[in-house]
C-alpha cells in the first residue's frame, strides 16, 4: 500500500489543558475517521449544529488566533497548531472532539500535539492523497505587510520575515522546504508578545489563560521566562508553524512557494481565498504510486506529479 494513501490514527487521542485566549480548561480527542472525511470538529458540549469544518471559508476570525465558525455560528478558536502538527504528521482524516470553544494552548507550539499522537500507530488507507497544485504567482498586500505563493516543482517552500522595533526578536528571517527539512524547530517553537501589549490583548478580553507556560514574553531586552529560547530562530520559526496550519485550512497539502512579511493568519487566509477564487490559480492531483517526501514520516523523494 502507497505511503501516499490517506492517513488516520489507530487509536483516538486525548488533551486537556487552557485555552489560551478563553482560560477555560478544555478537554480535546483526536479520533480515527474514514477515507475523504478530512478533518471536521465536533463541539460535544453542544447537542446539535455542532460539527464545524477547518476551512479557510469558515474562518471569522484572524486576531491572535484561527478561528473558525459553522453556518450556525458555533465556533472552535486556536486551532492553527493541533492543524499544523495533524499536517506535519501526514494525517488527512480525523475527528476532533472538544467540549468547549478553543482547542488548549498546552505548551504554546505543537510540540505536545506531535510527541503524544507519535506514542500511537496509524491506519493507511487505500485511498489517494489529493494535492493541491500551485499554477500561478498570487499576491495580497496589506500596507507594508504582504504575502504571495507561486509555483513549485516539487516542494512547499516557505520563507517568512519579521520586521520588530525591539532588539530580541529584531529583523529574523527564516525559509524552510516542509517536505525536505527537518521540522523540529519549527514544530516547537512557542507563540510569544511584548511584555507591554499584555494589558492591551486583556482589555480585548483575550489571553486569559496566557502565561510562562504557553507563551514567550518579551520585555525590553530580556526574555521573561525561565530557560529562554527553544531555538535561535523561535520567533519566525513559530510564525511559520502559525502558516503551515493555517494553510492546512486548504484541506489538502500544497506545491507551492510561499514569502510572507510580517504576516500572520490574516494574510495566510487571505491568500487562500485569492487562490481559490479562479480555478486557474491551481490544479487539485491525485497521488498515486509515488513517493511524497515528508519531515516526519518519511524522506523520499517526489518524482513528479505532472
């Protein structure tokens, strides 16, 4: 059978923890699902209306987070590193039980996410993956900020840029191919903030379950908490997880190259819809009998998917 088929969990999943935003303690469980079901939450708290898809269409809200609401208005928020570590795992179908409105922050990456879905085996199924070619240069723009995606042979190439007037996170650039190179540093990178818009995100009502334990805290010169950095890079690195999950909204993995400046997951959205807006932006292939190159998983190489 293809290492290229569709992918599940064998066994269902569970985390507990705050929501970062919410404070709310939330209990969340990855289940195994069918072939072509994709990944879909269901809010068990509710008893009705209560599945809601992960796709860039269902976004409403971008602010600090990834939110995404059903035509019901039930949403789940935070959802952009459980969909980056389900993307680098290679997992195409799952369904996601949580019985509140935010997915749980854990330790602020996907680090938590990936290490206890790897203590699992999976299920590979004898369906297809489906892959989402990019055919043209696309570009969205928002003042200084901007991001674009254009065609890739092989590869999905991301290269991001952070533009901040504090001296610790600075100008940090970072480019990563996700199939080829070894994510570790990416998947573990942590969300982080300026010690003093602490008070501004408060008075929007959000990060009430933020601390040293789920998020970087930069004050002045100094990093807060205790340890440090994960990695030199930590701060681009997690805006590039923040991408890669964001763009799993597409539903499928993607060929393309992407350059984002001091972007976020407003602009990852916004990019998405402009591609999707003309069925001539891109091509949706069916991988059969080759070999997709993939961080965790496996390292070989793709031959084609002309």
């Amino acid at each position: 059978m293809s290492l290229l088929n569709q992918k599940t969990l064998k066994n269902s999943v569970s985390f507990e923890g705050i929501g970062l935003h919410s404070g709310k303690i939330v209990k969340l469980t990855i289940n195994p699902s069918e072939p072509d079901t994709g990944i879909v939450f269901k809010r068990i708290d509710l008893n009705k209306n209560n599945l809601v898809y992960p796709s860039f269409l269902n976004v409403s809200n971008t602010s600090l987070n990834t939110t995404i609401t059903n035509d019901f208005g039930v949403k789940v928020s935070t959802i952009e590193h459980l969909m980056g570590a389900l993307f680098s795992l290679g997992i195409d179908n799952a369904l996601i039980e949580i019985n509140n409105e935010e997915v749980p922050i854990l330790d602020g990456s996907a680090k938590n996410f990936i290490e206890k879905i790897l203590t699992g085996d999976f299920v590979i199924s004898n369906k297809p993956i489906k892959i989402i070619k990019i055919n043209k240069k696309i570009e969205f723009k928002d003042e200084e900020r901007f991001i674009s995606i254009e065609p890739s042979k092989l590869s999905l190439d991301i290269e991001f840029e952070l533009k901040y007037k504090n001296k610790i996170i600075g100008n940090q650039k970072n480019k990563i191919n996700v199939y080829n190179d070894q994510l570790d540093d990416i998947l573990n990178s942590r969300t982080f903030c300026l010690y003093e818009d602490i008070e501004m995100i408060k008075k929007k009502g959000l990060a009430k379950g933020g601390s040293l334990e789920n998020a970087i805290v930069v004050k002045d010169e100094n990093i807060i908490n205790k340890g440090g950095l994960r990695n030199s890079k930590e701060f681009v690195n997690h805006k590039i997880l923040d991408c890669i999950g964001d763009l799993y909204t597409s539903g499928y993995r993607i060929i393309g190259h992407i350059k984002c400046s001091q972007g976020g997951h407003y602009l990852t959205n916004q990019i998405l819809r402009k591609v999707f807006s003309n069925s001539e932006n891109f091509s949706i292939v069916e991988i059969q009998e080759r070999n997709l190159p993939h961080t965790i998983i496996n390292k070989t190489i793709l031959r084609s998917i002309a």
